[in-house]
C-alpha cells in the first residue's frame, strides 16, 4: 500500500468518526432537551375568544426550518362578524370598554374593595370545533366528556413533533380511558393539509385520537412554537404546558397528577 492510499484510509476513517460523533452528540443534545422541556403557564386571548380569526391561513405562519423547537411568528388581532355565545363570559359594559387582555390561570389572587384577596379561577378552554381524520366533526367537551385532557400542537412537517409523537402513542394505549388525547394539527391548507396529517398518521402506525382544524386553537392560545403541549382540567380550564418536546415520563407523570394518583 503506498503513501497516497494510507492516507486516503486515514481520512475516511477520521470522517467516518467525526460524523459518527456529531450525530451521537446531536442525539444527546435532543435528549436532554425533551426531558427538559420549558414547563409554561398557557394562556387565552380575551380578544381571540371572542373574535374567531377571519382566516384560517393567518392563524400559523409558514413552515419554519427543522429545529428542537420550532418557532412561528406570533399572530396578529383580528376581527370576526360576531362573538361566540358558548366561548364567552359575560361583561359587563365597565369590562366592555376596556381593552382585551391575555387570561393567565397564574394570575395572582385578585384584591377586592374591602382589601380581602379573592381567587381568581382559571380560564375556561373554549370547545371550538375539531374534526377526525376520518371526517368526523366534534369539539373539544365532547372528546373530554368530563376528562382531564392533553392537548398537543404539532406539524407533519414539524421533526420533533414527530419525534415525540410515539410517546404520546405509548401513554395513550395506557391511559386513554381516562384522559382525553387529542393530538391537534393545523390543517388550513397552507402550512399543513389533512393529506399531510394522513400520510404521516398511517406511515408512524399513530392509532391515538388525531385532529385537525382550521387554525382556530392555534390562535387563541397564540401558539409560537412546535410541539406545545397544554394539559386541561376535568372541569373545562386551563391547566399548565410545556413549549417544545416532552418525554414520555414527563407525560405521564403530568397525567397522573391531574387524576390524583
């Protein structure tokens, strides 16, 4: 063996471990941050739960290149022809004058006139309406049916979506009779379609309850990132979440504590 070709042997090899290495380190660095995923406390848009997006395609943006958590710009107020009467608390004509702000179910107790703190409950989630992929239209209470609930944000174009995806699947065959699960997409035709939400559901061997809508969810949680999970009391309010992957254990860990075990 001459000279030339040593070398050559020397410099594939040295490659053939650099590559080897970085995707061993990529693949440590996607571990740790699915289990350490940001815990967040979600919240509702006074503004988007009483004025439904005119479009659908403005709800997400478009698609954003591959990365652990995908972020999406965040949406602009819109307008709509009328409030939803089920979605909305009523106000009164003091509240109505005031601007729309952003419900937090981590808002401190509220002080009244006397000086005496009253708690303030958290938020109410919307039932708004979803579909199954086969065609079937519902909506949030109805898949709830007085369950605690999960509910994922994720993409057929988003990579770490799919890579949770099968922990979800797996948490769901051992628990789906008492949680409600609904792994929602975004199917407005431009960021994502159903074809797409199909396609990949079938190829992943996903049997979990998966839904789509119009955006609408998307927009009044003014969802900016992809996965985003937001875990929903028995009673219909708003629990707490997490922006980007989280790890099988955490999922479950969460669930447990909402059912009290």
């Amino acid at each position: 063996m001459d000279k030339k070709q040593r070398n050559l042997i020397i410099t594939v090899v040295v490659l053939v471990v650099v590559i080897v290495g970085a995707y061993v380190v990529y693949q440590s660095v996607l571990s740790k941050s699915s289990a350490t995923a940001p815990a967040y406390v979600p919240t509702l848009s006074a503004a988007a739960v009483s004025e439904q997006p005119a479009s659908s395609q403005d709800a997400v943006p478009a698609q954003p290149s591959e990365s652990e958590t995908i972020q999406v710009a965040p949406d602009e107020p819109k307008s709509a022809d009328s409030a939803s009467a089920d979605v909305v608390s009523q106000k009164t004509a003091e509240e109505e004058a005031e601007p729309p702000v952003a419900v937090s179910p981590a808002d401190a107790d509220q002080e009244t006139g006397d000086g005496t703190a009253e708690a303030q409950a958290s938020p109410m989630v919307p039932s708004l309406p979803i579909t199954a992929l086969d065609g079937t239209a519902t909506s949030l209470d109805q898949v709830r049916a007085g369950r605690p609930a999960v509910l994922n944000f994720w993409a057929s174009w988003c990579p770490p979506c799919k890579k949770e995806m099968p922990d979800f699947q797996s948490v769901w065959e051992e628990m789906g009779d008492e949680v409600a699960f609904i792994l929602l997409a975004t199917a407005d035709g431009r960021n994502d379609t159903v074809e797409n939400v199909t396609k990949y559901i079938a190829s992943a061997g996903i049997t979990a309850p998966v839904y789509y809508d119009d955006g609408s969810y998307a927009y009044i949680f003014g969802i900016n990132s992809f996965p985003t999970t937001v875990f929903i009391n028995p009673d219909g309010t708003l629990s707490h979440g997490y922006i980007g992957m989280i790890s099988k254990e955490v999922l479950s860990s969460e669930l447990r504590k909402m059912l009290g075990k």
